[in-house]
C-alpha cells in the first residue's frame, strides 16, 4: 500500500521543496499538502498530491488530518510562533513526525515530549532542513573523524533570498530580537546577535566571507549532543552589504523597535523587495562549513568538512525529504524526540546525499 505524507505548509517554499524532494525519491507516496487558502496563481500539483485547506488552530481539522497518514512533516513557520501542539497531537495518534524548526525556544519545547514519544514508539526528528538539519549532520560526520572533540565551529552563508521566501526573512529579523546563550569555555555565556564578525573561508564560489552570531538550535542542541568546550554557530549573506544593514538593525535601533510585529513585518518586506532583485547576480544558494578541533592519533588536528548547493529552500528539501524517506522505508526507527545529529547515522546521512548528487568535502588542518 502507498504510505501517505502530511506536509503542513506544503505550499510554502520550503514546504514545496520537500514535497518535491519525496515525490522523486520515494515512489509509492500520497501527499497532502497543506495551507491556509488555496492559491489559483500556484502551479498545480503533481498527480500523487493534493491540496488540503487547514488552519493550524482548527485543532479536531488537525487531529483528522494527523490520523489519516503515516507521517506528518511540520513546514509552516516562522516557528518562532509555533509550539509543540502538532507534535502532541502526533504522538497522540501514533503518527511519526518531522519539522524544519529552526527556534530554540520551540526545539526546547518538542524535545520535552521525548519519553511521552518513546512510549508510545513514535519517531520524531525536530530541526531537519539546511540549517539546521544537514548541518548539523557535517558536525556530526566532523566529530566521528576524531578521536577527542573540543570545540565546533558552524558557519552558514546564503546567497541573497535564498529562494525560500519571505518567511526566512521573518525569521532573520526574529532572530534579532534579544540576547541569547552559547556554550563558550564549557559554560553558558550570553551574547548578541549578529555581533563578532569573522571571515570564513567558505567553498567556491563564495570565497570569504562574513559570518556573525546568530541564535539557531544547533546552539543548544550541539552543546547536549557531543562532550565540548565551545560551541559556534554564525551567519552571514551573500552580498556583504546585507551584513552591514542586518548588525545595524540589531545594534543601533530601539530593542522595543525590533519586539513590535509591525516593525518585523515591515523589515521582511523590504529586505525580500530588495534581495528579490539582487537575487539575479547574488544567486540563492547555501554553504554550509563544520569545523571541529581535537584530537587524533593524539595529534591536535582540526576537521573541516564543507557542503554547497544553488538553492538554499532545495537543499532544505534534501535534508528533510532525506529522513521522510528513511522513516517511510522504516531505515530509522527510534522511539523518541530527537535532535536530527541524535538521530541520523553517518553512513545514512551519506548514502542519502550521495542519491542526491551532494557532495561534502573533508579535509584535515592544523589549527592555529
């Protein structure tokens, strides 16, 4: 029989991404997408989807559609916005569950539920997509290359829009919100967002570029998943001048500015008005760097490894239709809530990639 896929937001750009990513890797599927009106400027579907009008706050609409799959991936953003009720309801009806979280708050809270989720033996991956997501997965890949891990090091850069909308956007400017704790000298330390610039050496065609602090779930996850001093997680975009007009949002307007949904709303509009043009010579791809310092063979050494892609909401599509496709094939089967490094296996991370035609580059340094 078909198994059969919810994906909430499914007519988002990311949301459509991974639809497009399941329907090409995995045969025998049926996917409800859904969204909150249907959109008669939208391409059609393909013949395996169709299109569901929902609210999330229509809870008993919710609980039906959960029912009737085999898995619900959770796409609708900004989840700085969401809790974990789609997940509750997941583990309620027996349903395995998948997100793109991308908010800590939210990640702190899905991860709660982990034992209710493992009594009931439902699998849940939280923090699949990009960033986090495959990104996470190269930390992981870096981690097992060494025998002894002291620090990580993560850094993304995206070029212009990314191709995934104007929800990104809202969550860049969310992001800018308020102060938040990173794992620093094996200590919660608080810092600022969009604060310490460092260039990075990113992959062709990139080159250096600027990353700064941002708060991603990687910055708590990463910390609970691997015995380390220090964790880093920085962003940056493609053009450089979009870093400049992003740090001095985040340190010379009012903070109470930058709380009103007005203000938020206002600076996604015209930064997705403004990459929608710069777009065409910035591109809208991803490069993702993981770095991680310790030890092998007892030699201090610093594992790097790299990733790329043309399309940043395609290459979140991978890494989300990735674990669909090895949850659906019943590949991963682990009762629980678990960050995607805690779930996913290397060689599963790897071999799923590879059917993709993604590359990730490895190499040794010596660090300074």
């Amino acid at each position: 029989m078909k198994k059969r896929v919810l994906i909430l937001g499914g007519r988002g750009r990311v949301g459509s991404c991974v639809a497009q990513d399941i329907i090409h890797f995995i045969p025998e599927v049926e996917i409800i997408v859904t969204g909150r009106k249907t959109i008669q400027s939208q391409p059609p579907l393909d013949p395996r989807m169709q299109f569901l009008e929902l609210e999330l706050a229509e809870h008993d609409s919710l609980k039906a559609a959960i029912s009737s799959v085999d898995l619900v991936i959770h796409c609708a953003g900004p989840f700085h916005y969401r809790d974990a009720t789609v997940l509750k309801l997941c583990i309620d009806a027996g349903v395995n569950y998948i997100d793109v979280s991308d908010n800590r708050s939210f990640t702190i809270q899905a991860l709660s539920y982990h034992h209710q989720a493992q009594e009931k033996g439902i699998t849940a991956v939280i923090n699949t997509g990009i960033f986090p997501g495959i990104s996470n997965s190269l930390v992981r890949f870096c981690v097992e290359q060494l025998d002894q891990v002291e620090n990580i090091h993560l850094s993304y850069v995206v070029g212009g829009s990314g191709g995934a909308g104007i929800t990104v956007m809202r969550t860049t400017f969310l992001g800018l919100q308020r102060p938040f704790e990173v794992w620093k000298e094996g200590k919660w330390q608080q810092v600022k967002p969009y604060s310490d610039r460092e260039d990075i050496e990113f992959p062709a065609p990139y080159g250096k570029l600027g990353v700064y602090w941002f708060d991603m779930p990687e910055c708590y996850t990463l910390a609970q998943s691997f015995d380390v001093k220090t964790v880093v997680t920085k962003f940056g975009t493609f053009p450089d001048f979009y870093n400049y007009l992003t740090q001095m949002v985040a340190h010379r307007w009012p903070p109470s500015w930058l709380q009103q949904t007005a203000v938020i709303e206002f600076l996604s509009q015209v930064s997705y008005a403004m990459t929608t043009f710069t777009d065409y010579f910035s591109g809208i791809g991803v490069a993702v760097r993981s770095s991680t310092q310790g030890y092998k063979d007892q030699k201090r050494v610093e594992c790097c490894s790299t990733l790329t892609h043309e399309n940043t909401a395609v290459a979140a599509g991978i890494g989300t239709g990735s674990v669909a496709q090895l949850l659906l094939a019943n590949q991963l089967n682990q009762p629980g809530v678990w960050p995607i490094e805690q779930a996913l296996p290397t060689d599963l991370f790897k071999q799923t990639l590879e059917e993709r035609h993604v590359s990730i580059q490895l190499e040794y340094l010596t660090p300074v």
